[in-house]
C-alpha cells in the first residue's frame, strides 16, 4: 500500500476502509503553542487566529499527527 497523504488516512478511517497505518491524533494545542511561543503566552491563543494556524501546522508537521484541533 503506497503512503498516504494525512487527510488520506483520516477519510479512509472514517469510511471503515484500511489506511496505510493508524491515524494519530491527539496534540495538546497548549503544549504545541508553549512550543512555538512561550508557556506565559498560551491566553493570547484564542485572540490571534494566525499564530494558532501556524501552530497547529507546525504541530501536524513536527510532531507527525494527521489531526490538530484547537478549542478555545
């Protein structure tokens, strides 16, 4: 089965058809922002939409999750 892309993986699952591996899902957005901005600035979060965008791509790509969600 070749590799498949992250959404690949995500829509197979969610048809019941067999992805190429498990999805991964499960990055703590606070954790991911700590990361990338600093622990003292995790408030900030929810007021600034662009650095949250950055940071859940950073978190798909760094950490190899195919799923981010953010809550606020």
């Amino acid at each position: 089965m070749a590799k498949m892309t992250a959404t690949e993986r995500m829509m197979a699952t969610a048809m019941c058809q067999e992805a190429d591996r498990v999805p991964v899902f499960g990055v703590f957005i606070d954790w991911a922002w700590a990361q990338l901005y600093g622990k003292d600035s995790f408030l900030e979060y929810s007021y600034d939409p662009e650095r949250l965008a950055k940071c859940m791509i950073w978190a798909a790509r760094e950490m190899g999750v195919d799923s981010v969600a953010a809550l606020p």
